[in-house]
C-alpha cells in the first residue's frame, strides 16, 4: 500500500482546518460569556449608583423638609412674641385711658 501524499496532505489541512474553527468558536464563545459578565457587572453597578442617588435625594429632600418646619415654627414663634408685646401694649394703652378718665377733671382744675 503506497501512500499518496496529496491525500495525506489534504487530510492534514482539513484536520488543522478544523481545529482552526473550534478554536475560533471557543474563542468566541469565551469572549460572549465575558462579555456577559461585563455587562452584568456595569448594569449591577448602575443599579448601585441608581440606589445611592435615590438614597442621597430622599436625605436632601428630608432635610428640606425638616428645614421647612423649623422655620414655619420659627416664623410661628415670632409672631407669638409680637401678639404678647401687642397685648402688653393694649393693656397699657387700656391703663393710660382709665388714668386719663379717672383724672380727667384734675387736670383741668390745675
């Protein structure tokens, strides 16, 4: 039996052929599944980002709020000091005229 070498030869090509595309395809199929996990770590990673900046604008906004009350009770405290000095000031008022009434014919008489 002679060996023909075209034939061994074409049988060593397709053999390298062959392991050429498996090696492609598993090469591909590597670069997919990194490619999975690339994408899944950035959108776990925006999830993250997306949480912090929710957490972040709900603290602002609490602040806000809780900022807002303190002057509304600031602002309410203020004109209770206002309505006593108002009331002071009628009673005095109110003192001044009872005086004035009371003494009204002395100080014509003088």
């Amino acid at each position: 039996m002679k060996f023909d070498v075209t034939l061994l030869s074409l049988l060593l090509s397709l053999v390298v052929a062959i392991s050429g595309w498996v090696a492609r395809w598993r090469d591909k199929l590597k670069f997919e599944k990194q490619q999975a996990i690339f994408e899944r770590q950035q959108a776990i990673h925006q999830a993250e980002a997306a949480a912090v900046k929710a957490v972040n604008e709900q603290r602002d906004f609490n602040h806000l709020r809780s900022n807002q009350v303190q002057i509304s009770q600031g602002i309410a405290t203020g004109f209770d000091e206002i309505e006593r000095k108002l009331d002071h000031l009628l009673e005095q008022v109110g003192e001044i005229k009872a005086w004035l009434i009371r003494n009204q014919g002395t100080i014509h008489s003088e």
